[in-house]
C-alpha cells in the first residue's frame, strides 16, 4: 500500500466520521424533535438526571463528545498526511470553535456541562497541533489509530446508555445513519491504521553490508 493511498483513505474515513457525527442523526425518534445528531445528543443526555449524578460527572455526554472530537483528528491526521500541514491546523481551528462551549459560559463557569466542553476543545486542539507538527516517523500511524480506537469506543458506549435512558423513558429509539456511518469510519480508520502498523513492523530491514578490514604490514 502506497504512501498516497493511505493518506488518501484515511482522509476519507475522517471525512466520513465528520459527516456521520455532524450532518446526520445518531439517534432517531418518530418525533423529529428528539431525534438528534452527536454533540446535540451529547448536550441532550447531560440534561438527564442520571447522567448528572455520574461518576465522574457527566460520563455519558463526554464520551459522546469525545467520539466528535477523535473524528476530527482523523479528519486533521488525514490532510497532513494527503496534502499540507497548514490545511489540518486550519480543519484544527473550525472544529476547536465547534465544540467550544456557548458564550453563557462566560457568567456560568461553574457549569459542568461547560467546562467538559471546554476540556474536550482544549484537549483536542493541544493533542491535534502536537499531532500534527509532529515530525515523520517510524510511529507516524499511532495517533491516528489511537483517535479511531478512542472514538469508536466513546460512541459506542455512549450510545449505548442513551439509548438505555431513553428506553426507560419509553421513548421508541433507535441507533440513526450518523452513528452507523460514524462507526464504520472509525473502525475502517482502526483497520487502515492497524495494518499500515504491520507493515511497518515487519517490513524489510536495511541489510548491513560487509566490512573488510584491511591489515596493514
């Protein structure tokens, strides 16, 4: 597998994941008023009581935007590595302002729903930059397969206890199109990455090449 093709499929599942948690509803209710797409989810579960008394707080909203977050470094990893570093840290940018936290957070900083957005944004502009600046290496393939493994794991457990809340709400709920398409991105990310990692375990070795000594009389 070539250098461009991976970078090309891996900027092609990150742009996927994007589309499946930003455009497209990961949950989906006959009333279009509960039917939302992954950070709205988010933000609707750290409404729920149980979700509030969480240890640590807010669990399930976290996890959620955390699958949000890893989508984007994908997305980053995948136009460093296909184009420019300058066109990730622009993609860093516009997704950091997406997560931030509304500007009520200003008078309410002792909101906990706040803060965690806030720590995610933060959290996902200083790892994504670091990532990003990062220079080529042998271990390139990590962060990314890291973001992938990390993001399928939020959203699946964090679609699982929504899911369960609003079951026990009798709300009649059902996994939407953002979350399968969400998922399958990342777990092609996990695959993509995973093999690029064989690859470079056990590609071949330089051979050293002999030495003469010479003696001298």
């Amino acid at each position: 597998m070539t250098r461009n093709t991976r970078s090309g499929l891996l900027l092609i599942f990150g742009l996927i994941a994007l589309i499946g948690a930003s455009m497209l509803p990961v949950v989906v209710n006959p009333g279009a008023g509960l039917t939302f797409v992954l950070l709205d989810t988010a933000e609707w579960s750290s409404l729920h009581p149980a979700v509030q008394t969480e240890n640590p707080a807010l669990l399930t909203s976290g996890l959620l935007r955390l699958a949000f977050a890893c989508a984007g470094l994908v997305t980053a990893f995948g136009l460093s590595a296909r184009f420019n570093r300058a066109s990730a840290l622009i993609a860093l940018a516009v997704l950091f302002a997406a997560q931030l936290p509304p500007f009520e957070f200003l008078g309410e900083r002792g909101n906990t729903n706040y803060q965690q957005q806030l720590l995610i944004a933060l959290g996902f502009l200083g790892i994504g930059t670091a990532c990003v600046l990062w220079p080529r290496a042998r271990w390139s393939w990590l962060p990314g397969l890291a973001a992938g493994t990390i993001g399928l794991a939020g959203l699946l457990a964090g679609l699982a206890r929504v899911i369960s809340l609003m079951t026990e709400l009798a709300l009649p709920v059902s996994a939407g199109p953002g979350a399968w398409l969400l998922g399958l991105a990342l777990a092609g990310v996990i695959i993509l990455l995973a093999v690029v990692a064989i690859q470079t375990k056990t590609g071949p070795q330089q051979k050293l090449r002999p030495v003469s000594i010479g003696v001298k009389q």
